[in-house]
C-alpha cells in the first residue's frame, strides 16, 4: 500500500515537472517565431520551397528505416516498392541499395561544422540517387541550393502543448532524428507511417551494422555536463514521442513501431512481414 502511494506521488510530480517544462518550452517558443519572423524576409526563398512537398503523399503509407540492430531481423527486399526515408550514416551500408530511399534525413546541424561535411553530402546523393534530402537549414551554408535539397529552421522546441510540422515556418527540432522524420512524414500527408530499427537502448546507441561512427557512452564518462547531458537528451527524446503520437493520432495518422522491443513505446507496434504477407 505504501509503495503505491509512493507510485502515485511520483507519478504526480512527475506530471507537474513535464507541464512546467512545457510552460518554459512555451515561453521560449514565443521567442523563437519572433526570430524566424524577422528572419523570414531573408530566409523565405528558401524555406519556401517546402510548400511544394505539402500533403504530396496525401493518404500513402510510407517506411522510416532507422540504424538500430533489430534491422537485421528483417528482409528490406519488401520496401523495394514503398516509400522509405532513411537517416544519419545509414548510406555507408549496402542497405541503400536494396530499399533506394526517397527521403534522406538528417537532424543534427552539428554534421555541417565537421571537416568532411560537403564529401558526406556528396556521397549520400550520388548512393541515394532518387532521394530528396530534409536537412537543418544551416546546411545552406556550405552545401547551397539545389533541386534535391529542402532546407527547414529548426528551433521550435515539441512538447505535449505544441508541435510545429509545418516545413515552411519554424518546425519543431526534435532530440533524435526518427521523430524528425515522422514530422517529415505527417507535413507530406502520409496516413500510414511504419518504423524500422528504432531500437533507442539507453547509453550506447548501437547500429545494425559498423558504420564507422563511434557514440558517445555514459558509462565511460566522468564529466557532469557530458553524462547529464546524454541521458537528458534521451529522456527528452521520450516524452516527445508521446506528444507527436499524440499530433498524428488527432489527424487521424497512425504511426507503427515494427520493433516492439523497442525502448520507444509511445507508438502502436505492428509486424513487418504481416505487412507483406
């Protein structure tokens, strides 16, 4: 009886703690439309392009393919003929070439400032060749325009009182890229939207196959910025599933996890080869 009580206390304050968060996000946000407003006058010619992508899969389902482990429990040969968006270093395996990708995602704007940024670009086009690019718009810096390229200013933070899908204003930045995607995904319409390899463990963030990037292990940290950092972001990550699910499910979209040992559970889970049975 007292562990229950206990429960609900946490529970409860744990409830008070998100919506707090959300009362600053709010506040924050305020802000942030202000900046892109004024910003807009310089920045419109480029986000405005997006408006070409609005609801243009208006009742399709599409497949987002993420890099964790449980994607090698399933053969990608069915997606041949789907629409898929993939994510991140994924175009450094031969999976690229089974599902050829329509969508290529990448949150981070963090990749732009790395000394290899234009080659990395360069290679996920010519190996994706039939995918447009979604990209932090701070990309424009050093990759320019191109007919393959759509851009979005990401700064709206997404909680449980606001999500900002709308790839021509100030779109919500999410803490992982799945959920960037799925944002992609709602503002082009898709009422199906299947989720591949989000496995999401704790800690190390591991892919399905070696794809030369090295992520960063709480275990292994001593430094307090580096540890709390990492596992708020993940948590973060969290409670912002439950509120995009949330978005989709009022505009009658459903979203599936196809992992469902998956340490993301706000989705519906689903079977991959169901689909294609």
């Amino acid at each position: 009886h007292n562990l229950n009580i206990i429960n609900c206390y946490i529970m409860t304050l744990s409830e008070v703690t998100e919506i707090w968060d959300c009362i600053l996000y709010t506040v924050y946000n305020a802000y942030s439309d202000f900046v892109f407003f004024i910003k807009s006058f310089r920045l419109r010619r480029t986000v405005s392009k997006n408006k070409s992508l609005k609801n243009i899969h208006s009742g399709e389902r599409c497949f987002i393919v993420m890099n964790g482990p449980s994607l090698n429990s399933h053969d990608l040969s069915f997606l041949r003929d789907e629409i898929v968006f993939c994510a991140n270093f994924i175009y450094r395996s031969d999976v690229v070439n089974i599902i050829n990708p329509n969508y290529y995602c990448w949150s981070d704007g963090g990749v732009f400032l790395l000394p290899d940024a234009i080659q990395i670009f360069n290679d996920i086009m010519q190996k994706c060749p039939y995918a447009k690019l979604l990209l932090n718009i701070k990309g424009s810096e050093i990759l320019g325009e191109s007919e393959r390229i759509f851009y979005e200013y990401r700064k709206h933070i997404p909680n449980r009182f606001s999500i900002h899908n709308d790839m021509r204003g100030n779109v919500s930045y999410y803490s992982t890229v799945a959920l960037q995607a799925i944002n992609n995904a709602l503002y082009m319409g898709f009422n199906e939207i299947y989720i591949l390899g989000l496995d999401f463990e704790p800690g190390v963030f591991k892919h399905f196959v070696d794809l030369g990037v090295k992520n960063g292990d709480p275990s292994k940290m001593s430094d307090k910025d580096e540890v709390c950092g990492r596992h708020w972001q993940y948590t973060k990550a969290q409670y912002e599933s439950y509120a995009i699910n949330k978005f989709a499910l009022k505009r009658g979209v459903r979203i599936i996890n196809l992992n469902r040992e998956s340490n993301i559970r706000a989705f519906q889970f689903g079977n991959y080869e169901d689909l294609f049975a």
